[in-house]
C-alpha cells in the first residue's frame, strides 16, 4: 500500500478569539503556496480585520507534485481547508514562470505562447493562467503546477477559486502603498531561495523580476546587477525589503556591505489585524497580507 510521509510542520500559528468558522461566509481565505511553504490567512469582511494566520514550513519538499501530497495532508487536519462556505478564496504560487503582457497585445488565445518565451511548459503538468493588472493596463501571464490546482479545485468544489502569481500581488501592494516620488525605488522580497526585485517610478511599475539564488552571494549578485541595470546607485539608494529575512541573517548581513541604506518594510495599509498579530515583524508575510489588495 502506498503511504504518503508527513514533510511539513506548523511552525506559527495566530487566531483571534472572536473568529469562528461558523462566520466563513463574509470572510476571506488566503492562501500563498511556494516549494517550501504553504501559508493561510482568514480576513474578516465585515471589521476589515485579519484574524486568521497559519504558516506550514515545509521540509524535504523537492517536486510540485509533493507540495500536493503534502497540502492534500494537511487539508484532512485543517477546519479552514474543510470550509465550504468562505466569501472569497485567493491563492497565490510563487515560482519563475510568468510574464507581464501589456494589455493592448494580449490574445487570450495566445498565453501559452507568452509563456514559452519565457519558460519551458509541459502540457501534462503545467496550467497556464492569467490575472489582469488594471492599474498597469498588463496581465500577468503564469503556470502553476498541475498537480496542486486540481488539488484545489477538489478542496473548493462549490466556490470559484482565484488564482494569481505572488508577483502580483507584491505588485498591488507595492503601487497602492508606496509614495509615488520623481525618484525610482527598488523593493525586494525575500524566500528561502528566491527573491522578487521590483522598481517603481512616478509612473508605477518599471521592472519586476524573480531571481533563484543558493547562496548569499548568489543573493546579493542578483541584487546590485539589477540595480546597476537600472542605474540604481547602491551608496544612495534606499533598499525596501519584506519577506524571511531578518537582521541578524547571512543575507541582510551581505545586503549591509553592499547597500548603504536597507528598510525594513512594514504590513499593508487599509486593513486592520487582530492585536495577536503585533507582535510579529512587520516585514514577514507581506506576500500573504497582499492578496488582501488584489481583485
């Protein structure tokens, strides 16, 4: 008989007293899924409030297949994966296949073939999806593990599901949060092995990219090279990053040699959080509060 191993573990977890699954129908759920994590998120409608935060590290995880298996695990012990009843449901991936596609060229019929410039797909394993920006006039183009989606797509058999690239929903955040200034700034979040760089400007978004790294030289290579690409002056420059990373880490201690001036990014704005969420870094789970903004 074939068993499936326990690769995860619930490694935060916060709920507000005054929530209840029984209030599902004017709450939100969110979910953000990556290689190496999967995270939930409950927002109540009504008060405009997160209440609800779960995060599941996974561990030894290799294949988006075994995401799967461990999500479909973890479903069978979760009241929130069980819930049939929620307002809205948005999950996010994280991983290199997208691509923006200005709206004016877009083909529906013709996403695949955006994508193939970009990244190799297979038609067996790879669904290709697509989000509208509507303040970029773009749509953000992106694959996401077969496996995964139809595990989903089972979970929610009676509610619509979206589904987005994390890149967009740094993206929502970042425009709708950050001062629109003459200047262009540049903004990075941070995964285990992954980093996203976005430069905006006066006019909004300029560049955004995801960059795979193994090392914290790998990390900071990424980093300035994009930074020089966009004539970005790292001794000036104020650096404004989210994600795992904190300050005592390999790599904000290489972001310090290189880059005079580094911010800690704080939650989005416009929504409220239960008082059990202040005592966490105001820079962790930016990519899951910002599904928050997206449409």
């Amino acid at each position: 008989m074939n068993t499936i191993n326990t690769h995860y573990r619930l490694s935060h977890k916060i709920e507000d007293e005054a929530f209840a699954l029984s209030q599902a129908s004017y709450c939100n759920l969110y979910l953000s899924l990556s290689q190496k994590a999967i995270r939930l998120a409950v927002v109540d409608t009504v008060r405009n409030k997160f209440v609800v935060l779960e995060d599941y590290e996974l561990i030894t995880i290799f294949t988006p297949l075994q995401v799967a298996e461990q999500l479909r695990l973890i479903a069978a012990e979760n009241a929130l994966l069980q819930e049939q009843q929620w307002n809205v449901i948005r999950i996010s991936y994280s991983n290199l296949h997208f691509t923006l596609v200005p709206e004016t060229l877009y083909e529906p019929t013709h996403k695949e073939d955006y994508l193939r410039l970009h990244t190799e797909l297979n038609p067996l394993q790879d669904v290709v999806l697509s989000y509208r920006h509507s303040g970029l006039e773009a749509l953000n183009i992106f694959s996401v593990d077969a496996a995964s989606y139809e595990t989903l797509r089972e979970l929610f058999p009676r509610r619509p599901v979206q589904f987005v690239h994390q890149t967009s929903a740094l993206i929502r955040s970042v425009l709708h949060h950050t001062e629109r200034t003459a200047a262009r700034n540049m903004y990075i979040f941070v995964e285990r092995n992954y980093v996203t760089i976005l430069v905006v400007n006066q006019s909004g978004l300029e560049f955004c990219n995801v960059f795979q790294y193994h090392s914290p030289e790998d990390f900071i290579y990424y980093i300035i090279f994009v930074m020089q690409e966009q004539k970005l002056n790292p001794e000036q420059e104020t650096l404004t990053t989210w994600g795992d990373i904190t300050h005592d880490s390999s790599l904000f201690n290489i972001l310090q040699k290189y880059v005079r001036h580094i911010k800690l990014g704080k939650k989005p704005a416009d929504v409220e959080y239960s008082y059990k969420f202040h005592d966490m870094f105001e820079h962790r789970y930016f990519e899951l509060y910002s599904l928050h903004l997206c449409e």
